[in-house]
C-alpha cells in the first residue's frame, strides 16, 4: 500500500557547492560556440566541440554524483546562482539542486547523451547542416539539465520550454519538406495544452502556498507543505500539473505528437523522444511525490492513464510498418508503465523502468538508425529481412535492447517492469495489473516482430539496396555496444529482495521519493513474476514463430478483418479526431475571427475613417483650381466679409 | 473745399476698380497694373489723413510703400517674362499648374 509513504524523512543534509551550475552552462556553452561558428569549422571538429560539451558535463555530474552517494542518505547538493524572481511575496531564486533522484537523471541525460551524441557523429556525417544539428543537440542537452536540476517549479518550466523548443526544432530540423516541419509544429502545439495547464497548476500551487504565508515554488517546501494544503487545492494542482505531464510523457489524451516526432533524425527520436525529454513528466510526478501522495484520487487518475496508455499504445504498436513508427508507439506504452508505477505510489520503480528505459530504447531507436542508415533511408520493415548477416553489430545489440524491453530473466527490462507490476498488484488494482501484463505480452510480440521481419527471414526490398546495404561506422556501433551492455547488466541495480537482492536503486532514492514496500508474500511475488515472465516468453515465441516466414501473417489478418487493422494502424483514429473535431474547429473559427471580426469591424473602422477623410478632401479639393484670380476673389469676399462684420459689430 | 471724405471716398473707388481689374482681367501684366492702382489708392488715403492730421508719419509709409512697390514691380515682371517665355502665354486662366 502507498500509504505508509515515509516521505516524513529526515531534513536532508545540503551541502552547498558552486560547481552545478557548470553542468547545463557546458553544453550551453558548446551550442552557443556551434551556433556562432559551426558554419566555419571542419565537420571532425564540429562533431567533437559537440561531444566534448557533454562529456564534459557528464564528468561533472559522475563527481556530484559520488558526493551524493557517499554521503549520508539524503546528501542534497545545492547551487545557489542568483535571485532570479524577487517580488512582494514570491522569491524565486535560480538554484539547482543535486540529489539521488536528479543526480541519477543526470547521469542518465549526460551519459545516454554522450554515447548518442557520439553516435550522431557517424550518423550525420553526410548531413550539410551537420553544425546546425549539434548547436540544437548541445542546446537540448542544457535545457534539459536544467529542467532536472531545478529545485522550484519556475525554473524547471524554463528547462520544460527548452526541452519543448529543442524537440520543435530537431522533430522539424530537415524544415525543407513540409510534412517533417508540420509534426515540428504539432509537437510544439500538443505540447504547449499540456504546458498551459503546467502554468495554471504552478499558480494555484502559489496562490495555496501564499495563503499558507510561505509563498514557495520550491519543491522541497511544496513536498513539506502538501499536509496542511487544502485537499481540493492539492488535488487541483496535482490534475494540472499531471496533465503538463501527460503532454510532455505522450500520454492519452495528449499522446499523438510523439508517433509524427520520428519526422526528426534517428538520434533525436532516441536522446529526446525515447531517454530524456519524454520522461520530463514522470521526474515531474517523482519530484513531486509529497504533493502527490496528499491527493489520492490523482495518483489513481495517473495510474489509471498509464495502464491505458500503456495496453492502447502496444495495441497499435503490433500492427505498424514503420520501423521507427513500432518504437514510438512503443515508447508511449512504456511511459504509460512509468506513470503506472507513480501512480500506485511506487515512484522509485517509475524511475528505475525510466533508467532502463533510456538504455533500451536508447540502444533500439539508434538501432533503428543503424539500420535505416545501411538500407539508405528505408523504414518500411516490409521491405526488410535478413539483415543479420549485413549488420552483424546492429543485430546484436538490437536483439539484446528487445530481449531487455521484452522482459526476459536477467536484462535490465525485466527487473523494473516486474518491480511495476508486483507494485500495481500490491496496490490493490488488480484490473490494472492485468491490463499491464497483457501491454507487457504484447511488448514482446512486437519487438519480436519487428526483429523477425527486419533481421531473419527473406529479404523483401529491392535487391540493389540490399547490396549496397552495409554496416555503420564505429562511431555509430561503438554506442551500441555500450548501450547494449547498459541495457543487459542495467538492472541489477535494483534486484528484488525475493531474488535476493536489495533493492539498492530503490535504497537510493528513498530519502528523495520515499519507501515502497512490497507486502505482498513471496510466494505471490514469484507468482507475479513466473507470469509475466509467462507473457514476455509467450509473445516471444508466439511472434517468432508466426513471423518466420515473412510478413504474409499481417496480410492476411488485414484481409481477415479490415476493419481492426485499420483501427490498430489508425491509432483508434484518435489523431483524425482530434483534427476534425478540435484542430479544423479552431481553424474554422479563427476563419471566422478573421473574416468578421478583423476584416468586418476592426478593418472596416480603420477604412472607413480613411475613406471618410478621402471624401471630405474631395468635396473640397475643387477649390484648388490653379487660377490665381480665384484665389484673389476668394481672398476679396473673405476680406470684404470680415470687414463688414467688424464694421457691423462696431455699429452696434 | 475738399475735405477728407473726398480723397476717402476717391481712393476707395480706386481700390475697388484696382480690385476688379485683378480679379477679371485675364492678362496677368494687366492685373498686375490693376494692383498697382490698389496700392496707389491706400496711398492716396495715408496722404490725405497725414496732412489732414498734420502728421508726417503717413508720407513716411507711402515712401515705404512705393519702395516697395518698385522692387515688386521688378521682381513681378521677371516672373511674368520667364513665365511667358516657358509658357509662352500671359493669360492667368491658362497657367494653372498648382491645382487639384
């Protein structure tokens, strides 16, 4: 039970330290120099100011990091920069604090970062804005920094914004043709419904916390404070903030940017759409697990949204072509994991499966790249198969990412998704359990889809790309490699007390997020577990062999049933829906703004003032007629006027 | 005897003449003769109220006045010869470049 949540913990040790702030200002710093003189400079020294930038700040953070972690539980390190916001009642500083929880999604960001960053290298290299591209990759990698290291909710929106512009600018980074820069845009306007209510829940929190007379953004008083809140204002500005969540971790009903994300690079779609950007909300919720824990109803809310999340986006998932289009949905359903694990309380096992997450996905989605750099641009697995013998390393390390995201014994996926699940069934919704192991079943049948068609079997394309077909530089199989071992050994980290570990992930985070403690017995939690080991094994095997002769299997269940292919492959044609009934709505009374109220009122003042001038000017502009002798009339008769006034007035 | 009123009265009717010569003679060296007489009929009046008043400040402004009157007279008539030789024409009706 979520109840007994001890986030009564000891005030954490801070130690003040004045190196944080170097951690965002590197990669800052590299894109800033990128931006002013990339154009100018050799590619080789484009790629390594790049790369240099955030390994840089990865150095920073592995130091900040063992200072947390050999320190007392709870070692808070704590950057104070300056007073950013000082009004009346509201002073906000620029501070950045570095705990267990921060502090492992930093290592996260900087490292995962690294290796994609290294990765882009290769994966760019024939890119003519090559410059460009690691200015916004650099860009993104402070904004992300920042949007983690913030200790108030102002200044981690400034990140949250950072992040949302970066991701707008590499989803549409080639803008030249028009569909990759319209899924730019709708990301950024998806985004900004999720951000208008992140603002709306930040002032109510304000207004509350003012009327408590600490009138505090910080989220170590927002966490302290949640107690003697209002219930209906925390529960308020939870929703709010959640639904600022859902925009960011592409969760129903805000979910439909993410799927038109893979318009950008490859090695965007991983850095921002798979390991860091999108797991902005569930650091949210985590960050914020006191607040959260005073308003039941809205971690029921959240738990509920990622079940769904998670079963609806894996129902979609088994049925897309697009090798890329398979991850992204992919990844929705696991965020929904993530949200699920917050909300039955257990925000350490959100953070652990956002971890692993970041080195599975990670490993596929620049797999994916790998691939789809060999084959020359292709994404259609229709048009794939066989590709193991071509792309040694690439196949490799991909079966290890899907075995890992599958769920099998052993590999980082499975330790942080049981811990998930057991955590749900524990919690007493059982409903919700079921639902996320039938999502985790499916996981493993289309990641072992999508590695039969694309690795085993025939090959489908046309015969001159397969012999051109090659695999990627060291650059791009380098962190592969890594990452494949990050997503093999990633989860004995956080090894179950019923497999005889401890658990030492959650340990960690504890004095951040809280305990969570099991009660379940440990004949049950085996029990638990043998299933979804069950379910992963099942829709291995169930894809394997129903996929080994090729991809006649999909036709024939689109010839079988046309009209639930459509609906899988449509996405529950939620995306049309929201064009037709919100988005052409918009439009059309815009249209209507523009035509009647701009043109038809405000225009028509405007015009006719203009036009009334125009005519009073004409009516007199005779006059004018260039003849001197009627000027000197009219001067006479004026003359000859005023004289007789005076003369008449003098008389009387 | 001739009073005051009578030179008022004649430079008056001057004024008016010299009025409507500007006004409806067409020929721009005409009308500028008929502003002639209008500046002749003040002058008239300033020499009658001077002397009828003993007073020599209205000789001082007819001298002023007819000074003034030569240097217009020059500065007119060139306008008018160069007017005449770019438009060949010194009819007031027919040059109306500043119009609507």
């Amino acid at each position: 039970m979520a109840a007994p949540h001890a986030h009564e913990v000891a005030r954490a040790a801070v130690e003040t330290v004045d190196f944080l702030r170097w951690i965002p200002a590197a990669p800052l710093a590299g894109s800033l120099f990128l931006m002013l003189f990339g154009r100018r400079l050799p590619r080789p020294v484009v790629g390594a100011v790049a790369c240099a930038a955030v390994l840089g700040a990865f150095a920073l953070t592995v130091t900040a990091f063992l200072q947390v972690a050999g320190g007392a539980a709870g070692t808070v390190l704590h950057d104070h920069i300056y007073s950013w916001i000082h009004l009346a009642e509201l002073d906000v500083s620029a501070s950045f604090n570095l705990d267990a929880l921060s502090g492992t999604m930093c290592l996260v960001i900087t490292g995962v970062g690294f290796l994609i960053h290294v990765y882009s290298t290769g994966y760019m290299s024939h890119d003519p804005d090559h410059a460009r591209y690691f200015a916004y990759l650099n860009l993104f990698t402070s904004a992300m920094l920042v949007l983690i290291l913030a200790d108030s909710l102002p200044l981690m929106f400034v990140g949250w914004e950072g992040v949302g512009l970066c991701s707008y600018l590499l989803i549409g980074f080639w803008y030249t043709d028009p569909a990759k820069a319209s899924a730019g845009k709708k990301a950024f306007v998806v985004n900004r419904i999720g951000d208008a209510a992140f603002i709306l829940g930040m002032c109510v929190l304000f207004w509350a916390m003012a009327d408590l007379g600490r009138a505090s953004l910080v989220f170590s008083d927002l966490n302290t404070a949640a107690t003697k809140l209002d219930s209906g204002i925390v529960l308020t500005a939870a929703l709010l903030l959640f639904i600022g969540a859902t925009g960011k971790s592409a969760q129903i009903p805000l979910f439909v940017w993410l799927p038109d994300a893979m318009a950008g690079p490859t090695p965007v779609s991983a850095l921002i759409h798979a390991a860091t950007m999108v797991t902005a909300g569930v650091y949210l919720i985590a960050r914020l697990s006191g607040l959260y824990v005073e308003a039941p109803v809205a971690l029921n809310v959240i738990a509920v949204v990622g079940a769904l999340t998670a079963f609806f986006a894996a129902t979609v998932g088994l049925v897309q072509n697009d090798i890329k289009k398979v991850l992204a949905y992919s990844t929705v359903s696991q965020l929904g994991y993530m949200f699920l694990a917050c909300g039955v309380g257990a925000f350490g096992a959100g953070i652990f499966h956002v971890v692993t997450h970041a080195f599975f996905k990670a490993l596929l989605f620049l797999g994916a790249g790998s691939v789809i750099h060999g084959l020359h641009e292709e994404q259609d697995i229709r048009k794939m198969g066989a590709l193991r013998s071509k792309m040694p390393v690439t196949w490799a390390t991909f079966v290890v990412g899907t075995l890992a995201i599958a769920g099998v014994p052993g590999l980082s996926g499975f330790f942080s998704k049981d811990e998930i699940l057991a955590a749900t069934f524990d919690s007493g919704h059982h409903v919700l359990w079921a639902i996320g192991l039938l999502g985790a079943a499916m996981t493993a049948f289309y990641m072992t889809r999508l590695v039969v068609l694309t690795f085993y079997g025939e090959y489908r394309g046309a015969p001159e790309v397969l012999e051109k077909a090659h695999e990627s530089p060291a650059s791009m199989t380098l962190p592969l490699v890594v990452l494949a071992i990050l997503a093999a050994v990633g989860g004995y980290m956080g090894v179950p007390h019923v497999l005889g570990g401890h658990n030492q992930f959650g340990e960690f985070l504890a004095p951040v997020v809280g305990h969570h403690e099991l009660h379940l017995s440990h004949g049950t939690e085996l029990g638990l577990m043998a299933l979804s080991i069950g379910a992963a094994l099942g829709g291995i095997l169930f894809a394997w062999r129903r996929y080994s002769a090729g991809v006649t299997p999909d036709e024939r269940f689109e010839e079988s049933r046309p009209d639930l292919h459509a609906l899988l492959g449509n996405a529950y044609y939620v995306d049309s829906t929201y064009q037709h009934g919100i988005a052409d709505r918009v439009v059309d009374g815009s249209r209507a703004l523009w035509k009647g109220v701009d043109v038809g009122i405000i225009d028509a003042i405007a015009n006719g003032f203009a036009s009334a001038a125009r005519m009073f000017g004409d009516s007199w502009r005779r006059w004018s007629t260039g003849n001197v002798q009627h000027y000197a009339l009219t001067l006479l008769i004026g003359v000859v006027t005023m004289i007789a006034v005076v003369v008449a007035g003098g008389a009387r | 005897m001739t009073t005051p009123a009578h030179f008022m009265v004649l430079s008056a009717m001057l004024f008016a003449i010299g009025a409507v010569g500007v006004i409806t003679r067409r020929n721009v060296i005409v009308m500028f003769m008929s502003v002639e007489i209008m500046l002749n009929a003040a002058n008239l009046a300033f020499i009658a109220v001077a002397n009828y008043l003993g007073n020599m400040n209205g000789h001082v402004v007819v001298l002023l006045v007819m000074t003034v009157a030569a240097a217009e007279a020059a500065i007119g008539l060139a306008v008018i010869l160069a007017m005449f030789r770019n438009r060949e024409t010194v009819r007031a009706d027919e040059i109306g470049l500043l119009r609507y």
